[in-house]
C-alpha cells in the first residue's frame, strides 16, 4: 500500500516550476502574452527567441525582478507570489545574468555575501567559496578584487554565488557568449554534474549547436508569445533558428576572395603599453589585411581587444606615425576623426555609451560619426563650413538606415536609448557601412543580437569586404569567426598569433591559441 | 597654558566641526549620493542648536535639536532627489541656499544673546595632569564623539554587513537592486545620518566653538568637509587626518598675521581647496584607487525598471 502511493505520489508529481498564463505589460506593449511553461527537475531547458522576443522579461518575473501583469506562477505544484529576487532565491531559484550584477571595487567573498541570505552567510565563507568552487571545477580566489578579473572568472563567480545556496532551478541568461570552446565545455560538465543531483536549468542562448547539445527540451518564443516546444535533440540548428525568426533565415553567403589585393591594414611589431591597470600591454602585434578580406581575431574577453580596437580605432594614439598604417598612409599618431576621413570606420563593442549616445536621437548620433565626411552618395557634408549641421540630410541618412538594415524602431527619429539591443547594432553598423569605408575594424559586432540579425550583419560585412574593402573583426563568438574569415588569428594576454587561413584551422585549434599556445612562440619572434 | 599648547587646542577646536560634517557626508556620498547641502544643514543645525540651548538652558537640549534639524533639512533633500529623483546637485546648492536663508530668519531674535556653553569634560580628573592634561582628556564631548563617530563609520563600512550593503549600492545601484537591496531606502537613511552629522557640526559651531549665534557663522565649512571627502579618497581615516589638516591651515590664517608670518590670510584660507584639487589629480591619475574607492554610482539618480 505505501508503495504504491510512493510510486503514485512520483508520477503525479507537479513539475518543478509552472507557469500559468503570465502577461507582462509595459504600457502598450505587451512583452509576455499567455505564457505557459514546464520545467521539470534534473533536466535543461532552453528558452529561445530573438532579442525583444521576451525571453528576459520572463525569466525576471520568475526570479522576482518583474512582477507579472497578470497570470500565475506554481512553484512545486504551489502557487507562489515571488515578490522580489530575495524570495525567489529563498523557493530554490538562481540566476546568472548576461551583464553580470558585480561589484567592480568588492571582493569576491564580499560579492558572493551580498547575494547570500542570513543562514547561508555564516561560517567560513571564504573556505566553503574555495571548496565549492574546487568541486565544482569553477577555479576562484575568494579575495581578488572583481576588477582584476575576467568576464570569465566573474562568471564563475556568479554561478558559485548561485550554488552556494544549492538552487533547485538555475537559470542561465547567455552564458557561453563570453566563454571559450574549452571554458564552454567545462561550464556544461558543470551543469551536467547539477542535473544529476536533480538541479533543473533553465537555459537562455543564442547558440542553437550548444542548446542541441546539452538541453532536454526548448521553448521558442517570438514577439512575446510561445510560438513552439520542441525537443531539441530532434531539430536541426536551421528549423530551430526558424521558429525562432518565424522565416527561413538566410545563410550567410561568403562569395570568392579576391586574394591580392593591396594591403589595406599594416601594423607591423607595434607595442603599447596599457593605460590603466587592468588593461593588457599589446606586445609587438604584426598584422595585414588585404582589400578585400576579412581578418577575424579570436580571444577571450579581456586580453586585449579592446586595447587592440582603441589603437586601431586611434582613440588610443601612437607616437610613431609608422606603427599603423592604412589605406596606405602612416596614421599611428591620428586620432580617430583623421583616420576616418582616409577612409577608415570603426564599430566599438559597446554600443550603448561607446557607439551611440543613449538619449539623442538616431539622426544625431548619425552625426556624431560623420560629421567631418562628405555624404557618400551625393557627396553633400553633414556639417557645412560654418559650422552649422544638415539635420535635412541627418534624417536622410538615418531612414536610409532603417530601411537598409531593417532597424525596427517606433518613431522615424527615436532616441537611441528606446532601441532593443539588436535594433541599435543595426543602426550603429548601418551608420558606418553605408560610408563603404575603405577599412573597418568592428568590435563584436552582434554581441547579444538575435540570430536573424546577426545573418543580417555578418552579410553586410561580407559583401563590403567583397567590394574591396579590408575589415578587422574582432570577435569571441567562434562560429561567427568560421563564418567571416578569411584569415584568423588569435589574442592571448596583448600577443596576436600569426594570422592563418580559416580553412586550415579547427576550433580546437583556435581553442589552444585562445588559451596563450602562441605566446612562447611569439615571444621568441620579439626577441 | 603654552603658546603651544593653545595652538593645538585651537586647532583641535577648528578640525572637530570639519571631522563632523564630513563623516556623515563620507556615509552619504558611499551610498552614491551627491549631497551639496551639508552648509545649509549645518548652519541650520547652529542656528536651531543655540536657540534650543538658549530657551532651555541645556547645551545638551541645543545639541539634540540640532541633530534634529539637520535630518530634517536632510529629509528634505532625500526625499527630493530620492523619491522625486531630482538632480542631486541643484537641489544640495538649493539646499545650502534655503539652510542659510532660513537660519538667518530663524535666529534674527538671537543675534547677540549670550548663549549657553558646552563645559569641557574632565574624563577621570585627569586635566590636571601636565602637558597633556587638557590636550587628551580635557577636551569638551563632541571632541570626543567625533573620533569615536569616525571610529564607528570605519568599523561600520568595512566590518559590518550594513557597510558592506552601503558601499554596494554605492558602487552600482542597479546591481544593488537587481539583488533585492532596497536602494532608495538605503540611500534615504545615510543621507538622514550625514544629515544628522552636519547639524552636530553646527551645533558645536555655535554650543563650543563660539557660543553665539552669527548670521551665516558656518562661513563655508560645509564646503571644506565636501572638498575633505574627496581629498580621503572616500576613506574614514585618511578624513581623519584631513580634517585635522584643514583645521590646522584654517587657523594658521588666522595666526599667521598675529605672528606676522608673510603669507596672505586668503592663500592660507584657500590651501583645502587647493589641496582637494590636487587629491583630486591624484586620484585620477591612479585608476586602481578611483575604482576601488570612489563610489561608482556617485551623483546618479537611481529608477528602479518596474
């Protein structure tokens, strides 16, 4: 008799977390509409969707950072108000965010406290962040300063704060965007050991090969609605992209390389010493680019690609004019302004702060790029010789844009604050794709971006490179490397390996790169 | 008494309503609030401090009514750029301007009574001991409560989980939120303590240091302790010693004619600012002790996303 209301008790038993019918409004827009959603113990769930789809306003009301509009959520066959992260994190429930919730001046013992509850803070915490991140393969020094460490480490740091109070849901907002194939694989050893001790996760990505991978099952969300559950392990990476973009997303297609061009981007043996103390020394850096072609650099964040970006860009300078040459002209002591008006065009990482100004409009930030060039098409200039802005030709260009690159926006002008991720990295790679600049050197260009849009994007590069330009992708996605390059090449520590033809390297290849195998060898080449 | 000895007396005198005021600023500006109010709460504090010891014959009463008017002038000012999100910096210089505006009409019937004056303590009877009698033990207790007040912010920001919380919002608030941690309300209660603080130094302005009541008497130390915070880099015991620093250069103006030393008054007057200026170069020259100190979030008007 027991045993049967055991096994009973086992069948019927409510999945771990339910979600019923959940609405979220933010004034007209209804960013989750009826959204119902099972997850059951020791299994990995995936949830995807392009950006604005409404996978991230979802996964915080489960976590108690967004209260829904309407709808309810079962925790263990309960219904349970999660008022707040802290009650969320009490029921059983972690998260580890895409920008990372850190502290840059704690410690991480001092950021891992902060997020603990009462119980879970006393003792030794320091000696349990150690044990449990030995166990666990996360390497971690509890009292290194956040600031000193990479995205990750900091990583690391959050997904042991979340272990600490052993979750029985762990969510995952695109964890692997910042990892290497390596770091990747030790993350999904980490999350396979959790579902054997019955964690479920729930598991945002873009990476559709990695959630066929690893996940039990995937929803598929667009414009705020289930569109699919699927089991990924039956899909292919091409049926689940389209679900996800409701139309067949196009492949990326790479044409013929015109292999002799001019070279178009020379650094040759350029040192530079970092500005701050957390920036990497680039050491003796050797690359070309040829017309035509597409350099990808690969690394781990933190190793100096953005130093690497900010001397090519010229917003850092070189006092040797020699050190970096384009378009066939010395420019290592221009700044940015002057290497644009040879031709060049730059697209930093962050594109909110660094590529855009949030609280202008899209016209002005237009002008803010462009403002010393003359209009391709008409050669009309922003700025007329008294100074005074074409805001005519501003918004011009800027519907140009739009039109172009399909950047999605409510208003012909908005602030480009209003924009989704993906929509602003669109506009900021339309606004300098559409100069056809001789040279561009892009940081990450679809950081976070959809994969509809990503196609969108990488293509545009393609083909301005099959025009006859020469572009520097510096990115730390590999599948989006395999896709672009020509040639690749690999950042560790301020060193760039010698830039190899992407058909003869492997990812496992470029995964030892990434983790320094280059670096003896380079530095034997500097001595 | 040594000439000496009356100098460090004086100097003990002038650095005590600077430690004060800045150490209730320090915990504000660690939370990441901007509060440029501290004169006008501190001058409210004086004004409020002499007229309650005045009417009741209690240094002591004066004291705490001065507490009370600078957390109400603090209130003020929470509420305005906490809840109504104003900008920090126009609503503390509206602040300063209503405090000293105010106090001038509050104490328009004080000018000139003979006020009531905090007594010394003689901690154990041990003033009478030679030297440095008077020096440690005779001092009168806000000398004191402002050393221990410092000791107490020090071990409360980096010994306790309360400091820790403080400093976390101050370094990002959106993160602070993001973990559950109320950051308006946190905000809300270190700028009521730095409230607190700034009419503790003003009622030592007019119970001790002068006990009576001038219009605008706190003549711009609530702009030195400001500059003070930011010459310790945000750190309490580095304030400590700034603030005896400022104390000393503010009365060397005051000395250095009687000594007829030739520096100008006004240069010997303007050094805090000078030296905040070059605190101020050196921390931006040092990036590891801008980001590991300086509260990252200082000054932004926090909107939680819901």
């Amino acid at each position: 008799m027991e045993c049967k209301i055991v096994s009973l008790h086992s069948t019927h038993e409510p999945p771990l977390l339910e979600v019923k019918n959940l609405v979220k409004q933010f004034g007209n827009l209804t960013a989750n509409d009826h959204i119902n959603l099972h997850i059951q113990g020791s299994r990995i769930h995936a949830l995807l969707g392009e950006n604005g789809a409404g996978k991230s306003t979802l996964v915080k009301m489960v976590y108690g950072a967004l209260q829904p509009t309407s709808g309810e959520i079962l925790w263990q066959g309960e219904r349970v108000i999660v008022d707040s992260p802290a009650r969320a994190r009490e029921l059983g429930i972690g998260m580890v965010f895409q920008h990372f919730s850190l502290f840059e001046a704690l410690t991480v013992a001092e950021n891992i406290s902060l997020a603990l509850p009462a119980n879970l803070r006393e003792g030794n915490l320091e000696q349990r962040i150690s044990e449990l991140s030995h166990d666990y393969g996360l390497t971690l020094q509890p009292d290194a300063l956040v600031a000193d460490l990479s995205v990750g480490q900091r990583q690391r740091i959050e997904i042991v704060r979340c272990l600490l109070q052993q979750p029985r849901l762990l969510i995952m907002d695109e964890p692997t965007a910042v990892l290497t194939p390596q770091e990747a694989q030790s993350l999904f050893t980490t999350l396979q050991r959790l579902t054997s001790e019955g964690c479920a996760v729930l598991y945002i990505s873009h990476r559709l090969e990695e959630v066929k991978q690893i996940c039990h099952g995937a929803t598929i969300l667009r414009h705020g609605k289930i569109v699919a559950s699927v089991d990924p392990q039956i899909e292919t990476a091409a049926s689940l992209a389209q679900m996800m973009v409701g139309a067949e997303v196009h492949a990326v297609s790479h044409g013929t390389v015109a292999a002799s061009g001019q070279p178009l981007i020379i650094a040759e043996q350029f040192s530079q010493a970092a500005d701050t103390p957390f920036g990497v020394d680039l050491k003796a850096v050797n690359l070309q680019v040829r017309a035509g072609e597409i350099l990808a650099i690969a690394g781990v964040a933190g190793n100096g690609q953005s130093e690497l970006f900010a001397a090519l860009s010229g917003e850092q300078t070189n006092n040797k004019p020699q050190a970096i040459n384009m378009c066939g002209q010395a420019c290592g002591h221009l700044g940015i302004t002057q290497r644009r008006r040879i031709g060049a065009a730059f697209i930093p990482e962050e594109r909110m702060g660094h590529s855009a100004v949030a609280n202008f409009s899209l016209s002005d930030n237009i002008i803010l790029s462009r403002h010393s060039l003359r209009d391709n098409h008409d050669q009309q200039s922003l700025v007329g010789r008294s100074g005074t802005i074409n805001y005519t030709l501003a918004r011009d260009i800027n519907m140009h844009i739009g039109k172009v690159y399909d950047v999605r926006k409510g208003q012909p002008d908005p602030e480009a604050g209003s924009l989704s991720g993906g929509n602003l990295q669109k506009f900021v790679m339309g606004r300098e794709l559409d100069r056809r600049p001789k040279v561009l050197v892009v940081n990450q260009p679809t950081w976070g971006v959809d994969a509809g849009a990503a196609a969108l994007i990488r293509q545009a590069l393609i083909d301005l490179a099959r025009s006859g330009s020469a572009l520097i992708v510096i990115s730390q996605d590999l599948d989006e490397i395999f896709e672009l390059a020509d040639q690749i090449a690999v950042i560790s520590r301020g060193y760039l390996s010698p830039a190899q033809p992407a058909q003869s390297l492997s990812a496992e290849q470029i995964g030892l790169l990434m983790a320094g195998a280059h670096e003896t060898s380079t530095q034997a080449q500097t001595l | 008494m040594t000439g000496l000895e009356a100098f460090v007396l004086t100097v003990i005198t002038a650095s005590t309503p600077f430690l004060l005021a800045a150490i209730g600023e320090l915990v504000v500006e660690r939370s990441g609030v901007l509060n440029l109010g501290v004169e006008g709460m501190m001058v409210m504090g004086a004004v409020c401090g002499f007229g309650a010891a005045h009417l009741t014959g209690s240094p002591w009463l004066g004291v705490l009514a001065a507490i009370l008017a600078g957390a109400a002038m603090a209130l003020l000012f929470g509420f305005l750029t906490q809840i109504l999100i104003t900008n920090q910096v126009a609503t503390g210089l509206s602040i300063t301007l209503l405090g000293l505006g105010l106090s001038g009409l509050i104490g328009s019937n004080l000018v000139g009574l003979p006020g009531e004056k905090m007594q010394p303590l003689n901690v154990f009877g041990l003033n009478e001991m030679p030297i440095l009698g008077t020096l440690v033990f005779g001092q009168d207790p806000l000398v004191y409560i402002s050393i221990l007040l410092t000791l107490g912010v020090a071990y409360f920001l980096y010994r306790t989980r309360a400091g820790l919380i403080v400093r976390a919002v101050g370094q990002s608030h959106q993160s602070a939120h993001s973990l559950g941690y109320k950051v308006i309300a946190v905000r809300l209660s270190c700028i009521v303590f730095g409230g607190c603080c700034a009419g503790l130094a003003g009622a030592y302005l007019s119970l001790s240091y002068t006990p009576q009541w001038i219009e605008n008497m706190t003549a711009g130390r609530g702009w030195i302790a400001l500059a003070l915070v930011v010459f310790s880099t945000w750190m309490p015991g580095r304030l400590a010693i700034g603030a005896y620093l400022f104390g000393t250069v503010w009365i060397l103006g005051l000395y250095a004619q009687a000594w007829g030393i030739g520096i100008p008054s006004q240069f010997l007057s303007s050094l805090p600012y000078l030296a905040t200026i070059v605190a101020l170069i050196l921390i931006s020259t040092n990036r590891r002790l801008s980001v590991v100190n300086t509260p990252a979030s200082l000054g932004q008007g926090f909107v939680p996303d819901r």
